[in-house]
C-alpha cells in the first residue's frame, strides 16, 4: 500500500529547483501537490501526476487551496544571541557620528560584548528566542547563529552554547559559527597577536572539543582584522574541519573576498566595496556571495555590492538579515528581501533563491535544503500571496500561513 504521512494538494509549488522539469521562473508547478513521509519529501509533482493510491494512502491531507508553496526560508547570517541594544549609538549616528568612529571610541561591538558578557545563559536564551520565534513566524525554518561577542572563552563558548540550546528548544535547524574573530577583546588593545593566540590556541580547541562549532568566521576589515590575522584563524579552523565564512569588505576594500577565495571559503558575507579581481577569485575558488541588504540599509551606505560581477562571474549570491543589535536590527527575512531588491537591484526571484537555494549551499545542504525535490527535508512553507514576487514586494506584514517543519506542521 503506497502511502505518506503528509500530502500537501492543490498549491502552486514554486520548487527553486535548477533540474526541476519545469523550466518556469521560481521551479514553478502549477496545480501541485507533495507527498511527505517522516521528515522526507516523498513525492512532488503536478496533480494530474499525483497516484490515487498515494491520496488514498495520505495520513492527514492539507488543502493549499491554490496557495503557494515555497522551501521554508533559510536565514544563513546571524548575530541573534546577544544581550541589550544599541539604540543610542543609532541616535548618534543619527546626528552624524559614524559606525566606525563610534567602534573605535570603544562603542559599537565592544558595548555589546560588555552587555554580553554580564547578562546570565537565561536571558541570553531568552532573548535570543524571542528572534528566533519571530524569524520562524515568517517561515524561517533553518537559521544560521555566530558567536562574537564574548571575546573571552568563557563567554564565546557559553553564546555558542546558546544557540546550540536553541536548535533543542525550537522546532527549527540551528547551525553555529564561531566568530572570536569578530572585534579585539578590551583586555587585548595592543596586542592583537595575543588575541589572535588566545583564539586559535585555546578558544578553538575547546569549542571542538564540546562539539559546539559547525563553522568558523572572521571580521575582515580596518577596524577588526587584517586578512593575515583572519588567515591564522582560518587555518586552525581548517585543521578541525570547520568550514570557513568571512565577513569581508563590508565598510572598505580590505581584501576580504580575495581573502575567501585563497583560504577556500564556503561565502564572503557583505562584500559592498569587493574588487572585480575578488569575484573572479570567489568564482574559481566556488565561494558564495552572502548580501546583506540591512546592515547597507542601516548603516545608510552609499556603495552597494557589485552585483553584476557576481552574475557574470556566477558566483551563488544568497540574501540574509544580519540579524545583530548594532548593524542591522532587522528581524524580518522578507524585509531583507525587499531590501536586496530594492537596493541592491536583485530580482525577486534572486532573492527568494538568495533566502532558499543558495543559502542551503552556504550552509552545506545543497540539495537537502532550499528546494523542494522528491528525497529532499521537508520543510515548506505555506503563503497567502498571489505570486512569489509578493515575498519581496510587500513590506511589513507577514503572508505566512502554515510552516511544515522535517515534516511536521509547526505551530509558529
Ligand atoms: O555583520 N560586520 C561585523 N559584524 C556585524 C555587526 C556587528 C555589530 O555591529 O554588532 C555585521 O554587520
Ligand atoms: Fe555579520
């Protein structure tokens, strides 16, 4: 007896599957249904194609009623554990001081590793639920989370703790990054190198030994460190197997997607001032792109990413909110969408892709992830729109009407 746990019926599937039959914008079949068993997609096709055996079989059926179906949203770029805010360096820059200035006279990161440091693994957890639930309220099904503001062991292991806690707690998939390498700790000032030690010799070894790491990050830029400083990260990152993300020319060009490429990492994150030599590095090296339109948007830039580069050279180019307190205070992945479009002159369809199919590749769950395909996870998202262009078009609101998570319908 063919039979399936879930069968989703009558939706518009907008699949963003590249092999998919159907050569229409966003993998589009029209008139689809999926068949879900366990936490697998089973079986997805046209309902002209659908077996009546495989209906009579389904567990438990959901009607879309001619809604649209997406894979659920993968937000690959995070900050989300942290403690406090920094609204009044916003209202700072808001009279005119920079981002930078305000970093290097001891604001910026350093003011929320201050706040990190003293706040309690419970009102870490806490707070950075209350992201997490919001992100999955709008269909984010898989999240991204980096470390970076503790600086010292103690703290860098306890937000990677955290956000470990967080994948048990919520009904979504967490993926953690270390990001020691994020800002020079207070008690380093003169001493990068020493930093650099206490990351590399004891603050590496220890996550991996807790198993807390599923990969590695470094600040590349003048008021963090230089792509040498990174290397040595990256380097001992490599030795445990940790896939390697930079955060790389995001305020000048800082050689940060060069960077990426020479060290074979898996994306170079903002990316606004990259060089054309740095994409053509990225694009051999098989680096994505990760933009991220709402630290440009925050920080009020003027230059923006040069897109075109990346589609020339076609280099991956996924979308994420940044989520953080300090940069882009941006909850909201379809915001980001909005925002990569309209400021960054993506396509919506590039942005759904950016939040789905080449955000799964940034993560390494190509195939698994970010598409909906027979064999793939079961995670899929339900929305109340006409058209997928909709998910980049309206702002605020929130068309999320049902989320299957690993096949199971979530309750947010
Ligand atoms: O991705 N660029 C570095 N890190 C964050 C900002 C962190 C902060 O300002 O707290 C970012 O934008
Ligand atoms: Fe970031």
């Amino acid at each position: 007896m063919v039979s399936c746990d879930l069968l989703i019926e009558n939706a518009m599937l907008a699949t963003m599957d590249e092999s998919e039959r159907s050569a229409l914008p966003y993998g589009e079949i029209a008139d689809g249904a999926a068949a879900i068993s366990g936490d697998r997609i089973e079986w997805i096709g046209a309902m002209s194609e659908l077996s009546s055996g495989l209906r009579e079989g389904a567990a438990n059926i959901l009607d879309a009623k001619g809604r649209w179906v997406t894979p659920g949203l993968i937000d690959c770029h995070t900050h989300l554990v942290f403690a406090g805010n920094r609204a009044r360096e916003f209202e700072m820059r808001l009279q005119g001081t920079s981002y930078e200035e305000i970093a290097r006279g001891g604001g910026g990161i350093a003011s929320t590793v201050t706040a990190t440091r003293t706040a309690t693994d419970e009102e870490l957890f806490s707070g950075a639920s209350k992201r997490l639930g919001t992100l999955g309220s709008f269909g984010v099904t898989t999240v991204e989370v980096k470390s970076g503001y503790g600086l010292d062991v103690e703290t860098e292991l306890r937000m990677l703790r955290v956000a470990r806690g967080l994948g048990v707690e919520h009904p979504m998939t967490v993926r953690t990054t270390f990001l020691g390498a994020h800002a020079l700790a207070p008690e380093y000032a003169g001493d990068r190198s020493g930093y650099i030690d206490l990351v590399c010799e004891t603050m590496i070894p220890k996550l991996i030994d807790e198993g807390l790491a599923d990969g590695i990050d470094a600040f590349c830029e003048g008021i963090a460190f230089t792509p040498e400083e990174c290397e040595r990260v990256f380097a001992v990152g490599t030795q445990h197997g940790l896939p390697i993300r930079v955060h790389a020319d995001q305020l000048s060009d800082s050689g940060g997607a060069a960077l990426a490429a020479r060290v074979g990492a898996v994306s170079a994150d903002h990316l606004e001032y990259a060089s054309e030599d740095g994409i053509q590095a990225m694009a051999n090296s098989g680096t994505s792109a990760v933009l991220l339109p709402g630290a440009f948007y925050f920080l009020g830039e003027e230059q923006v990413p040069p897109v075109d580069a990346l589609r020339l050279h076609g280099v991956p180019i996924a979308i994420a909110t940044d989520l953080n307190p300090g940069s882009s205070p941006i909850n909201s992945p379809l915001t980001a969408m909005n925002m990569a479009c309209v400021l960054f002159g993506l396509s919506p369809e590039e942005a759904l892709c950016g939040m789905t199919r080449s955000a799964a590749k940034v993560l390494g769950m190509s195939g698994d992830r970010g598409v909906l395909r027979a064999g793939s996870c079961a995670d899929l998202v339900v929305w109340d729109i006409d058209h997928p262009s909709e998910l980049s078009y309206w702002i605020g609101g929130n068309p999320c009407d049902a989320v299957v998570q690993a096949g199971t319908l979530r309750s947010y």
